[in-house]
C-alpha cells in the first residue's frame, strides 16, 4: 500500500528527555540473539562446513559473523528453546564424523519439508563449534540445559566439560580434541527452557524443586556462573509467584543461585480480538490490514506490563530484588508461508512492522534497565523475527537487523528517563477500538553525546515534534532514519535495501536548545545529539 504523507500534521508530540533522572546503565546483553536447532537457523543459516564453497570461517557463514561483529556485543542464547530440553551435549562433542545424527524436537511438526539436518540433526554443531561462532561475533555464550530429559549430573558435566582447566579432566581432555583446549569460560547458563509446557510440563511449584536441585553444586572451575531460571509464558503472574515462593522455601538464601528470571513473550495475535486460538490468531508476515499493523505493535507494547508485573510479583519474596529480568525469547511470530526455503520450519519474512516492533521492544527495555539485564530476540537467521535471510550462498538483512545497528550506542550507556506526549492512535478491533502510543521512544547518554530512539507507529502521518532536555543543552544534532513508503516493505535476496536506513542528516536545534523534529510515518529513528 503506497502511503501519502500530510504536508502538515493534525497534532503537535513533545519528548522531554530528563538528562538528570538516570535510570541505569544499559546491559548491552539485552541485544542478545537465539540460535535453536529449528529449521534454517543453525543449518545453513550458520553452519555452512569448513568445505562449504560459501564463504565462510571455520565452517560459520562468514557474511553473519561479519554483520554480527557490526551489533552490539550481547551474548547469544543456544542450542534451544524447546530442542534444549531434548538434546544431550555429548552427541555434539568429539570427532565431528563420529557423531550420532538424532531426530531433531521439531521433525513431527515439519510435515513435507524436505530431509536434512534440521529433521535428522547430524550435530555437527556442537559445544565448540556453537563457542567459536559466539566468540566469532564477539559475543557471550548462553547455554540453555536439558531439564527434563537429563539428570543434573548431565548438566554440571557439561559445565565441566566447558570450563574445566586445560587438561584436568577427562572432558576436559575431550573439549580439547575439539579443538580448545583452553576453557570455554561459559558464564551463562539456562536452568531448562519454558518448564511449564515443552520444558516438562512442570508446575511451578515441582519447577522450583528441580531448580535448587540443579543448581545446588555446579562446580565453578575460577568462573563465574549465572544462572537463569525458566520463567512465566506472558503475563502468567501465578508462575512467577509459585516459583519464588517454592525456591525459597527453605530460605532466602536460595536467591542467589539465580541472575535471572526468564520471561517469553511473542508478538502473534492479529485478531483483534477475535481469537485466541495460536494457530487461527496468527497474521501473514507480508499481507496484513492497518488494523491488524497497529494490532502487532500493541501485541509489542504489552512488554512493558509484563515487565512491571512479573518485577513486582518477584519484589514480593526478593524484596532487595536481587533477581534481575531476562526476556530470553521476543519477537514477532507471523503464520507459515513466507520464509525463503522450505526447508526454514517456522522461517518468515519481516517488515518494517517487524523493524518497529524490534524498536519498541528494545526502547522498552532501555526504560526498564534497572529490571532488564538481559534479553534474546527470537530467533538469529532464517526463522521467527529474524535478523539475517540466507537461502544457499544468498544473504540479506532484515528491517530487524538495522534496528540493532541503529540502536548500538544505547548499548553500555546510561539510560535516563524520558517522557512522551502524543496523542494516541485508535485503530479497530472486533468489538472496541484499540489504541497504540502515539509515539514511543527511549534515551540514554555516553561521554557527553544523547542517543534518543524514536518509533512513530502512525501507518500514514508524520508527527512533528517537540524535544526539551532537561539537566543538559543540546550542542548539534543528527538524525537516522529507518521508514519505508509502504507498511509492507521488506528486503529480498532480489531487492536487498527497500527497507535500509537513509543518510545521516544534520537536525537544526533551535536557539533554546530545543529541536523540533518531524518523525516520517511508520518509522524508527535514531537521534544522536551532543550536549553542549
Ligand atoms: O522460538 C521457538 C520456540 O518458541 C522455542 O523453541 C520455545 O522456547 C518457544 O515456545
């Protein structure tokens, strides 16, 4: 749908940007990715084989580790999601020819796709090869453990076999015939994946008895270890509340073998209402109404009461909130049809609806990063809200992907708190009106230069704008800019750059220090303003 901007705006926005009420320092752990053994992910979207004619190092696709190294430094979260819960690190270790092939979590639900590895897993990427790829992209490890299909003994071996000293042990002596015999110093660790559905099937209640026992002696080997708990599906308060009260049962104490909770929470209902059905709920990725383009980004902007409300729930037990949040699976879920081989089980394509909703994901979590220490979009390449498209040697980014390059500075500075006043926008649901923010955004400042992220949902309007800093003057500014002329645009390997951020341009701040700025319809921009 070709959009026709106003010349002139029905309602004037201001963002005051209040440079002396910090929030806290931005973990640039929230820019974390996950990489699941699911569909194209790690199977041609990453691993490609030493003797791929696709470029590659050490057998990862050389055009992701290049464009992972231009993100920001997070971590990434592997080897699942579901599959985590059914796989044993002991097939991905040793001699890569000597390694079993295994039916993959995800082969029932793929139907006619073709054979391969992503149904017949040949665990050629294993422990080391997923280590390499992490430090590859300069970024950290996260493992995720097998909780309901191994005892903990499978789980602190593994953490022996990660980080052992050189030559101690035996796994020690196996990791090393992987080619490190240095250890892997793995610090993340994931307690099970979604315990209360694919995860065991657990209440909170057994959940929290299988924490502390998986976590009552992992050896430390000098390294720091962090755990992450399997936290609520949404908005399941219930979950939060029975695992803090369970694990503490026998004292508080029982909070420190834990750094975060993990919450899940996928943008997926179009419905307006209608359903909440997971399969009938779901929209195309690249064919939806205006409506349904507001629905997602009010699907998006429910993580803020998940934040605040699961955060609460948990000050309930951990009154000093030693707990932080982790949000370790985000992202869009559209419905099958658009991903770009069919061998990418639940692979899509993504927009720049998805762009935003990346956007007001991310600045939500820079406005909460006193809570948020650490987050993973779901997933890397090739499935859910993707950040790189790969089909054989062909490669491209994603709206996704130029949001996180936008949004780098955030990462590491200091948040401070920001406030927005925009009309809202009413769209229709079945029954009611909806309504998303009129405009949204997040600040945050590093060595004297303000980074302010703005999305302007509004599918047709521009919205011209007022910026105040309080505590601070602006010096000059700039501004980036992602929109696209049509809610629907998307890359392909035939047309890489439809959606692809425009050049820098030079914002005029005005005698007062203050800018005024008109933010395109249906964008997200990035304004780097240095203080005078
Ligand atoms: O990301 C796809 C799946 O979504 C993950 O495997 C699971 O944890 C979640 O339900």
């Amino acid at each position: 749908m070709a959009l026709a901007p106003r010349a002139t705006t029905a309602a004037d926005a201001r963002i005051d940007v209040l440079l002396d009420e910090p929030i806290a320092r931005i973990d640039p752990n929230v820019y974390g990715h996950f990489v699941e053994h699911l569909g194209g992910v790690v199977y041609d979207g990453i691993w490609v084989g030493e003797g791929s004619r696709i470029a590659n190092t050490a057998g990862m696709r050389q055009a992701l580790v290049d464009h992972m190294r231009r993100l920001p430094k997070g971590n990434i979260r592997w080897p699942g999601g579901c599959f985590a819960d059914s796989y044993d690190w002991r097939d991905g270790v040793g001699p890569r020819e000597a390694r079993p092939r295994r039916t993959n979590f995800w082969a029932d639900g793929m139907g006619t796709r073709p054979d391969g590895p992503w149904k017949y897993d040949t665990n050629q990427f294993g422990t080391n090869e997923f280590v390499r790829f992490a430090r590859l992209c300069q970024a950290e490890p996260y493992l995720a453990a097998n909780l309901r299909s191994l005892p903990a003994r499978d789980f602190y071996q593994w953490v022996e076999y990660c980080n052992s000293p050189a030559g101690s042990t035996t796994l020690a002596e196996l990791r090393a015939r992987g080619g490190d015999p240095d250890p892997l110093r793995v610090r993340f660790w994931g307690v099970g994946n979604e315990t209360w559905g694919c995860g065991g099937n657990l209440t909170a209640e057994e959940y929290a008895v299988e924490y502390r026992k998986f976590t009552a002696w992992v050896p430390r080997f000098g390294q720091e270890l962090s755990f992450i708990g399997s936290g609520p599906n949404g908005g399941d308060l219930a979950w939060t509340r029975g695992f803090f009260r369970n694990l503490t049962a026998k004292g508080e104490g029982a909070l420190g073998s834990m750094w975060g909770w993990a919450l899940h929470h996928y943008s997926w209902n179009v419905s307006r209402g209608a359903t909440t059905d997971w399969d009938a709920g779901k929209g195309d990725a690249l064919v939806y109404t205006i409506d349904e383009w507001y629905e997602m980004l009010a699907q998006a902007d429910l993580m803020e009461s998940l934040i605040t409300g699961h955060w609460a729930v948990m000050g309930e037990i951990d009154r000093r909130h030693r707990v932080k949040l982790v949000v370790d699976e985000w992202g869009t879920w559209h419905k099958p049809g658009s991903e770009v081989h069919p061998s990418h089980h639940l692979g899509q394509q993504s927009t720049i609806r998805d762009a935003l909703v990346a956007g007001l994901t991310l600045d939500t979590f820079h406005r909460h990063s006193d809570k948020v220490v650490m987050a993973n979009i779901a997933q890397l390449v090739n499935c859910l809200q993707s950040l790189f498209l790969t089909d054989g040697d062909r490669f491209i980014t994603t709206p996704t992907y130029h949001v996180f390059a936008m949004y780098a500075p955030h990462a590491g500075a200091q948040a401070v708190r920001t406030q927005f006043g925009a009309p809202r926008i009413g769209y229709q649901r079945v029954r009611e009106k909806g309504h998303v923010a009129g405009l949204a955004g997040s600040a945050s400042v590093h060595d004297r230069t303000l980074t302010l992220t703005v999305v302007n949902p509004h599918a047709t309007e521009p919205s011209d704008t007022t910026i105040a800093l309080r505590g601070g003057r602006a010096g000059s500014a700039r501004a980036t800019v992602l929109a696209a002329g049509d809610i629907h645009a998307h890359n392909t390997f035939d047309r890489p750059a439809v959606v692809a951020p425009a050049a820098e341009t030079t914002v005029v701040v005005g005698s007062g220090g203050t800018i005024t700025h008109r933010f395109p319809p249906a964008s997200v921009t990035r304004l780097t303003v240095t203080l005078s």
